[in-house]
C-alpha cells in the first residue's frame, strides 16, 4: 500500500497516544507515517542540514522513539504552516487516513475533544480517527473493532474501512445495528403472543444485517465476524462496545449533492465523546 499514515502531533499528550497508535496502524498495514506538526513557521537557519530539525523537541523525541521501537518503519516529520485543522485535512486527504489526538496542548480542561480534533472529522473527506491519552499505543490488537451498520442504507466505504482494520490487526469484527422495534399489543388477524412478533421482527433484522455483511465477509474470509441487532440507541450501544474495543468505526454521512456541508450526525457526535477508546469517523455519500 502507498499511502502513508498521517498523524498530527504538537507535544501535547493526546497527539503522543495518536502517534503510537498511527504508527503501529502504519507498520501493520505495510504504510509509512507521517507526523505533521501545524503552527508558525519555525526559524531556519542555513547551517541546519534538515528543517526538521528545528521543530519542538517534544515531537523530534517522539520520531525518534517510533523509529527506535519500529525499526521497519518509515517515518517521516515536517512542519505545515497554516490552520491546525485545515492544514492537517489536506494532508489526511491526500494520504487517504489522518489521525489526531482527541485535544492538544491548546485544549481547555474538562472538555474531551478540541476543536482541531471535531473539526477535522467533521470536515474531512477522508477517515479520520481520533485517540485519547487512555488508548494503548499498540491499539491492543486484541481488542474487537465495532462497527455501527444501518442495514436499510448499507455504506460500502463504512464497512470495508472496519473489515481493513480488523483484517490488519487480526481482531474480531463486531458489526452492531441498533433497530427499535414496537411496543404494546400488535392488531393481527389471529391472536399472536406480542412477544413472539417482537422475536420475528429481530430475527428478521439479524437475518438482513447477515446479508449486509455476506459480501465483506466473502471478500476478507480471515476476519471473524460477530453481528448483532440491539434494542439499544446506536449511541449507547457503540459506546458500551467501545470498552472492549480496539477501535470503533462510525459513519459521517455527506448529503448527495452539497458536499461542502460538514456534520458529524448524532451517532457520530455521542461516540467522538464518551467513547472509551479510538473512534474512527468515516465520510460517505
């Protein structure tokens, strides 16, 4: 694969948790990194052999420490003046994966995502995965990857992201559908236990997520697939999975025709904030 993983870092220790877990994602997928730190340009003096030289320490210690730890690993680290989060889209976009940690040394305290970090997944026309300082650097591959799937609007870019992911680090793909069903006594023509109408009506969404996912199995017959249909809002249910998981894979749904409009969706926005690890924003139409 050609494309290099990008990953912004500033020193802060939420960039230094994205860049380990972007590093390990890039050494297992066979790409190289890319560590990119935004902000004013640095002075550069002629007698400097490398511009990179001259950025903050914090972040050259940290190259260093990746490549001491994935010596295989081709790891890149330039400075990109302009907008953090402008900057850093173009750059994930031309890469096709950008990673960022939830807040940076400029975040205020309290608040679990910055403003580089939501505007970056909410913006980016490429999947953009955010990662907290609780996240363990290696991405503990043996934790499961989540997916939310909405089997009536099934999303290709959605679900092949999260079979990569999970075909690359080895780990279990748990694919969740949240369906509502209703509640009371059903009018039927013959008197039928509500119960067991409520039990068709989930076997019948098992059997079409089933169906959703035939194909991507079909395609990655390596990954064990685990789905379910829960009763739960989507939210919560990608929330609660996310305390096992090594990483939850959401949709950002980009209108037909206005692709200039940014939104992250409710689903999306109630992960990016409570999950309990990395969460993965993918865009598609």
């Amino acid at each position: 694969m050609s494309h290099a993983v990008v990953v912004g870092v500033d020193g802060s220790a939420q960039s230094v948790a994205a860049a380990e877990w972007a590093a390990y994602q890039a050494y297992r997928s066979g790409r190289a990194l890319r560590l990119i730190h935004v902000g004013a340009q640095p002075e550069f003096s002629v007698e400097a052999a490398d511009p990179a030289e001259l950025l903050p320490r914090p972040v050259l210690v940290l190259r260093d420490q990746i490549v001491e730890v994935l010596p295989g690993l081709t790891v890149s680290c330039e400075h990109v003046p302009g907008s953090p989060a402008d900057a850093l889209v173009v750059a994930g976009e031309r890469e096709g994966l950008l990673v960022l940690g939830s807040r940076g040394i400029g975040g205020l305290a309290g608040l679990l995502l910055g403003s580089v970090a939501l505007r970056a997944a909410a913006h980016a026309r490429c999947p953009v995965v955010l990662v907290g300082t609780g996240t363990d650097g290696q991405g503990d591959v043996h934790g499961d990857v989540v997916v939310g799937v909405d089997s009536s609007r099934p999303c290709a870019e959605l679900v092949a992201f999260a079979f990569e992911r999970a075909a690359e680090g080895g780990a279990v793909l748990r694919a969740l559908e949240s369906r509502e069903f209703p509640t009371g006594r059903y009018v039927t023509a013959a008197p039928v236990d509500p119960a067991e109408i409520t039990s068709a009506l989930a076997a019948a969404a098992q059997v079409r997520l089933q169906d959703t996912l035939a194909p991507w199995r079909k395609k990655f017959p390596e990954v064990r697939v685990e789905a379910e249909v829960t009763g739960w809002p989507a939210g919560k249910a990608l929330v609660e999975a996310s305390r096992s998981a090594s990483l939850v894979v959401v949709g950002r749904r980009i209108p037909r025709g206005r692709p200039a409009v940014p939104g992250l969706g409710a689903v999306a926005h109630a992960v990016l904030h409570h999950s309990h690890g990395p969460v993965a924003v993918v865009p598609h139409d």
